[in-house]
C-alpha cells in the first residue's frame, strides 16, 4: 500500500453556492412576477433585467421561498439567514441569503471552522 493513506478517505463538503443561488433567484423571479400581476404592477419581461432592477422584496417574502434549499441542503434552513428589513433587488437577496446559509453549511458539516 505504497500510497501511504490508512484507507479511509475523508470526504469534503463543497457548499453547493451555485445550486442554492439558482433556486433562490427562480423562486425570487416567479414570486415577484406573481405580486406584480396581483398588484398590477409593470416589471421588467426579461429574467435578467428583473433580476438586477430595484424592487422591493420584504423579508416574509424571502422566507416563504426558503424551502426550496430543502431540496438541495442536508439541513433545514431557518428565517435567520435572511436580512430584517428585505432587499431592494432580487440579487441582492440571492448574495445575502446565499452567503448566510454557506454560514449554517459550514457550521452543519465543520463545527464552524472553515476548510
């Protein structure tokens, strides 16, 4: 056994940013597309403009999404990873909740120590 390992591989959780991001903004998109036809407000038609434009997202709104992650998370991710007060675009939701719930991942698989 020339490699010099005692046979047990530890295995690296990579927080999944990526997938936990696209499944904020979809959410995020279709819950604003929603209110707007509600309240008959005009939005932006393309996903990208609407994902960069100023609207107001209040942060009930953000929480309600959150059991999208349940999909792709281990854990269960509490109203604590979003920002009391809201956002003032989609993206800046997506950025916030994504790097508080890196914070609960790391916490989840490391006991808080970064690797």
């Amino acid at each position: 056994m020339g490699s010099g390992t005692t046979g047990h591989a530890t295995r690296i959780q990579v927080y999944p940013a990526i997938h936990v991001a696209s499944a904020l903004k979809r959410e995020l998109i279709d819950s604003i597309r929603a209110i707007a036809r509600r309240n008959g407000m005009v939005v932006p038609k393309n996903d990208g403009s609407l994902v960069a434009a100023n609207v107001e997202i209040d942060s009930l709104s953000v929480i309600e999404i959150l059991c999208v992650l349940d999909e792709i998370l281990p854990f269960e991710v509490g109203e604590s990873v979003v920002r009391a007060g809201g956002y003032g675009s989609i993206q800046e939701a997506v950025d916030d909740v994504t790097a508080s719930v890196e914070k609960e991942w790391i916490n989840h698989h490391h006991g808080g120590v970064r690797t």
